[in-house]
C-alpha cells in the first residue's frame, strides 16, 4: 500500500515534467518539430523586423560601424 501511495506522491508532485516529458517525446518523434522549428523561425523574423522599425537609427549606425571596420 505504501508503495502505491509514494507513486502516487511522486506523480502529483512532478506532473509537470511528465506532462512536458511525454510532449517532447511526442515532438521528437513525430514532423511537428518541423512545424515548430518554422514557426520559431518566423516569430524570429517578425520580431527582428520590428525591432529594426522601431530603432532604424541605431540599426542604421551599427550597420555603418560594422561595414566600415571591414
């Protein structure tokens, strides 16, 4: 009976991993990692974008910087 009670613990105290656990090995075994690495990718892209509009002067000077050191 103890047995089944610390499993029990132990599961309710670590859901989380498990959950996250069984996730990964859903994603690492499956095409959805490539879904996921395209939507990274894009999110990536959006928010270098938006960057870029939102401080095109510094963009602008740290570009200049790094083509005249070349």
């Amino acid at each position: 009976m103890n047995d089944s009670n610390d499993f029990k613990k132990f599961c309710l105290e670590h859901k989380g991993a498990i959950i996250g656990g069984l996730i990964a090995i859903i994603i690492a075994f499956t095409a959805l990692r490539q879904v996921l690495f395209a939507i990274l990718i894009i999110c990536v892209g959006i928010w270098i974008g938006n960057y870029v509009q939102k401080n095109k002067e510094k963009v602008k000077e740290t570009l200049k910087n790094l083509i005249d050191k070349f």
